[in-house]
C-alpha cells in the first residue's frame, strides 16, 4: 500500500484514526482546504500549516490549464512547486471540466474542451487525468469518475438512467485508471462511488468500485444541489458500505453541521472552498454562526472575529472594526486574514471533533459547537455559491 | 524633545544612527515602506517586521477619507488598528490631496477636494492636518506644505515665482502648524524643506523651516519629475544645511542609487512606494538590475528571484517559475510574496549601507551592491510610475 490507515479511536459509526503518505502523515477526520491552483489564495504554505491544515488539496484541472501537466512534472511536481512538503490530494480534474469548462464534448473517452486560458482544445480522460496527477505528484489521486448532476425537473425514470448510466460509465472508468495508475508505490489511487441519491444505485456503485483494492475509496455526486437532508441521508447510507479499514473521503463537503454528521456515520476525509471562498469574500465562520465583516456593524468593533479562536488573525488582534476597513478599502489583506481564520476555525472544529471521538463525548462536542448540529445557513447576501 | 536622534557612526557626508521613539527605534539610513491605508497590501504586520523594517508610513490622506480621524481615535488609533507596535510615520495629506483628488480648491487655508468614496467635500489645511495626524498617533508627523510641481513647461521667472510662493506660503503653514501641534509629547512634528531645484530658494526655504526647533527635517518637492541628476543635485545641496544633530528625511524617493547618493549627503530616512507598488505588479528587485516576473523566460526558472536574499520567497525557496505562475493565474499570493522580497531588497541594501558607514568601506558597499551607482532604470513594460 501506499499509504497506511490506522484507526485509533470509535465513537459510534464516528471514528478517530491517521493516514500516514510519502510526504507525512494526517489525522482524520480531516479537514482539507482547497490550494486550486497551487497555491491557498493569498495564505504562504508556512500560514496555511500554521492553520493546523495537515493535508491540502490540489485541483488538476486547474494544474493542466496552468502551469501544465508536462511543464510541472519538469519543475519537480505540486509539493516542490508551491513549497508544500506534507500530504497532497488531486481530484482528477473532471468535475471541472465537466461542470466550468466550455464547449465540452462527453463521450466513452471522457471529455474534450477549450481552456479558458488560451482557447485550445484539451481531452481529458480516464488515462490522461492519471497522467495529470502522476505529473502533479500527489499522495492521493482520484479517479476519473462521471458525476451525475441532482434530479433536477426530471422524471424518476429519468433521473435513475442518467444516474445509472453514470455509474457504469463511472465503473468502466475506473478500471482504465486503476490500469493507468498500474503498480506505482509513491501515490495512492481512490476509487469514487456514485449513485445519486438512489440507495440502490449507491449500493450498486460501492459494489462496482469496491470490486478494485484500494487503499481509499470516495462518495461523490453528493453536494451537487440536492439538499441538507438529501446529502446526509446519502451519507449514512453509503459510508458505511465502504471498506471499514480504508480511508473514507466525502467530496466537496461542507458546512461544520454537514461534516459532523458525515463523520459520524464513518467519513474519514472533507474538503471544502468555503473557507477560502467565504473569506475572500469578507464571510467569516465563528462557533455561533458567521459574519458578514463588510457589515457597518463591525466598523467600531474592537472584538476579534471569534474569541474562541487562536487564529493569527484573532489571537494576532486584529479587530473586526480593522478587518471590515480592510474588505472596504480593496486591501489584500482582508481576504489573506479572513482566509487564515476560516480554516482554522475548521481546523479547530476538526480537533475538538477528534478529541470527542477519542473521550467517547459527542454530546459534548456539540454543546461546545452548537453550529455542527444546526442545519446548513442559506447563502448570506454577496456570498458566493458553496456547493460543491 | 519626543524623539531623539544619536548618530553612531560617520563616513564623508554619510551619517549611521539610531532614532528613538515612543513606539521603539529605528537605525539610520533607514527605509520606511508605505503602509497606504492602514495595511501593507497584503502582508502582516510579522511579514513585514521579518523584513527588518523597523518604521513604516500611513498616509493620513487615505485614513481621514476612510476610515476617517474621528473613528480611527475612538479606535485607538493606527497601531492598535492595524497592529503594528513599532514606529509609525504619517505625511500630511496634503500632496495626495494636490495631486490626487478631484475638483480642489487651494487657497490659503488648505485644499478643499471631494472624497473619491463617498463624493463629500474635505477640507485639509495646517491645522486639520495635525489633527487627523493626533488621531493616527503617528510617532513621526509631517508638517502640512506646499509642494510645487517640477518647473514642466515653465519659464525661469515663471517657476522661481511658483516656487517662491509655495515656499512663503509652506513657511506660514508651518507656523499654524507648530501652534496647532502644541507641546504634546508623544508625537514629534517634522517640518519641510521646499524650493524646487532652485539652490537660492532651498536655501531661503531652509532659512524658514528651520527656524522653528523640531525634532527633524524633511526634504520636500523632489522626485516631482525633474530627473535623477537635478533630484541628486538637490540634495546634496540642501541635506547638509540641515541642523546636524537632527535626522533628515527625503520624502518618496527612490531607487537604490537615488538613496546611497542621498545617503552620501547626510539623509537619514526614505520612504517609497516602489518596492510594494512594483511587487504586486510583478517587477521584482534584485542586486544587479529588476526581474518582470510575468516573462516567460522564468517559466521553467528553478531559481529564487536572488540567489544573495534571505527573504520569505528566496529563502522560502519559491522558484521563479512558481511565481511566475502566481502572477499568470491571478494568485494574490505573488503579489504577497514580490512584495516581501522587494521590501526585504531594500532592507538588505540599508542594512549593508549602514554597515559600509560604521565601518568606513563605502567602496566596498558599491562593489557589493553595483545598482547603488547605476542610473535609476527606466519604468520598464507594465510597470507603474514609481515617483514620487
């Protein structure tokens, strides 16, 4: 195996354990923030661990519009690239294509489309993104899957083909990446399940990609719009079909509520943009809900942004009333220090989770964070779509 | 007196010393980088403290339009807002109100000009200005002056009558000054040299200023546009009539060969905008000339930007190629990162200024850092105006 998962600790389906990589080791359930284009927008790789971040992701769609996958591998790869010496994840770069790009064309061989940067034609498939992800050099790959949009205005019967057809194609995937990735010891390939919101379709799917040994295996085609409830009721549902002694990893999720409940139905692994999305953008989590700093509230706010919080930019004392003038006046280093906060406040969410599953105490993991049993909040006015 | 000024160490016109404020010390030479409104675009306070500067610049300009004097005194004012414990040092306001805002008025008690904010009309004269400058608690604060244009299109008697005018006129507004400033304690008032590129008029201009005590002196009206020799010209006349026993500050100038010749003159303290504004933009500074980081020479460049700088990026081991890369994606960590290495840049250069005049080697200093005799560079492709 490439990596190495051990389970320390369970508390219910929840549990405490470390995935050891090539470039270190991380605690899970893990929290990584999303370094899009090889870098954490505006955070240096010595702010970003300073998070608590132990593993970071890196999106190849992105990597193979720019810098390129060819021009990366001969700079040394993501870690020598962007100074990030601890784990690295790539998705495989699908996703985008399938759901940014123009002038897409999806077939058997997967999709074809124009980059954004200079309009040429790039195919990107089962072979060529584990190609991509060879170059980047990431611990942990994942395959190139079809992810099926929510339901939608369709019909029943048609939402179950679309989504059928995506898990077969998803399967038959899967097996020209795991012949792609062949036998390499230095980075591990997880298989992505499928099945929209169908239980059988899930179990379906699990069947199909748990069919290849893996040393960890994903939910996608959840958080794709299809609801609170929806997205945990998929979650408990297909988490726990999965290898126990394999790292679990839900795609693209999500608020700290979506992240507890996942964790206890047995997700090891999130990622999520809100952090650095939300924090570009002037948002702004606390252990009680989130901010907007932009709000004139805060212009004569001497508080921090959450007391609770050892940030550098709240431990650092950097008031709301600075930040918000800050957001105000175009600077830099509004989205720098709200991006900083946001992930540790999800970094230290995740400890304090990690801590509960160890001392067996959920419920007082949830006094301590009331937001990770209250429902997902809507999009605040300026805020940018969160999902996935 | 509110600060007080040592000088250690002596090398022809050249001066090594220490200033010592309310908020710490600073050594002379000393390069101050300009914290515009509040905030260094983009970096902490600690990345600017690991650059070894030791002084930085507001300019109250900027903060009385936002977020306003009033409301940054009930702040506590500008180093518990944007956390900076050492020393800071405000300009007036005044040359942004002249040069920048829109629809003003001059006349004798000030400029009245409308808010690029919110459209209102600000008046900002000798007395205003000390006021918004009580408010920042600037350690250092500039008198409020008239700072006429360079002679452009000008007849002599034409610019010797301009330039006479802002020198009557700078010297008035002084007196208002010095009385509104009062006798506080923790903030030291600078007064400020006009008189163009007119020898007989700086002198007339010294003879003025200086007749008030103040704690230092600043040389104004250069690097209006007149050109490297005239500005080289002008200091060497005006920085030794200067009193001796008090720090002289050359106020937005300029590159390296623009200080190590004013430094020769016996000026003490720069400030400029050059190494933050040419950072974000890409152009980067190095000991034998300026990189544009944008060229695609340095797409596949493992090199630091200078191989002799200890700073974040090259030190961090961040490869031309990456940053290259961050300012082809629109990543704000490269204008973050420039920026640090620009400033450190500066950092270094005095540092090994400083030393060169303790230990009397100014030679050696030239042949250590060849762009302190260069020519200034021509404002390369892309890159903004960079005086003052």
């Amino acid at each position: 195996m490439t990596i190495r998962f051990e389970i320390v600790a369970r508390c219910g389906g929840a549990r405490r354990g470390r995935v050891h990589t090539p470039h270190g080791s991380f605690d899970t359930p893990a929290f990584m923030p999303v370094a899009t284009a090889g870098a954490m927008k505006g955070l240096t790789p010595a702010q970003v661990r300073g998070t608590g971040s132990q593993i970071i992701l890196n999106n190849a769609f992105h990597l193979l519009l720019r810098p390129g996958a060819e021009r990366l591998a001969r700079l040394g790869g993501s870690h020598r690239f962007m100074r990030w010496d601890g784990p690295i994840l790539t998705d495989s770069g699908g996703y985008q294509a399938f759901s940014m790009a123009e002038i897409r064309d999806l077939d058997e061989d997967g999709v074809t489309f124009r980059s954004f940067i200079d309009g040429s034609r790039i195919h990107l498939g089962p072979e060529s993104s584990m190609s991509v992800q060879h170059a980047i050099g990431a611990d942990i790959m994942m395959a190139f899957d079809d992810c099926p949009p929510a339901r939608g205005d369709l019909s029943d019967g048609d939402y179950r083909a679309r989504v059928t057809a995506a898990n077969d194609r998803t399967a038959r995937w899967l097996a020209r990446c795991v012949k792609a990735h062949g036998s390499r010891d230095t980075q591990a390939l997880f298989g992505i399940v499928q099945g929209g919101t169908e239980p059988d379709l899930r179990r379906a799917s699990v069947d199909a990609v748990c069919s290849h040994d893996l040393p960890g295996y994903a939910i996608g085609g959840v958080a794709v719009g299809e609801g609170s409830d929806a997205i945990h009721g998929t979650v408990r549902l297909t988490a726990p079909m999965l290898p126990a002694d394999r790292p679990r990893y839900l795609m693209g999720v999500g608020y700290e509520s979506d992240i507890w409940a996942a964790a206890q139905a047995g997700v090891d692994m999130f990622d999520c943009v809100l952090p650095t999305r939300n924090g570009r953008n002037g948002f702004v989590f606390t252990g009680t809900g989130s901010l907007r700093l932009r709000n004139a509230t805060h212009a004569e706010d001497l508080r921090p942004i959450d007391a609770a919080c050892d940030c550098e930019a709240c431990a650092g004392g950097f008031s709301r009333a600075y930040l918000r003038h800050l957001f105000m006046a175009g600077e830099m280093l509004g989205p720098t220090l709200a991006s900083i906060h946001n992930i540790r406040h999800f970094q230290r969410f995740m400890a304090d989770m990690r801590s509960a599953i160890s001392d067996n105490l959920p419920a007082s993991f949830e006094r301590q964070w009331p937001i990770a049993v209250q429902p997902a909040p809507p999009v605040t006015e300026g805020a940018e779509p969160s999902r996935p």
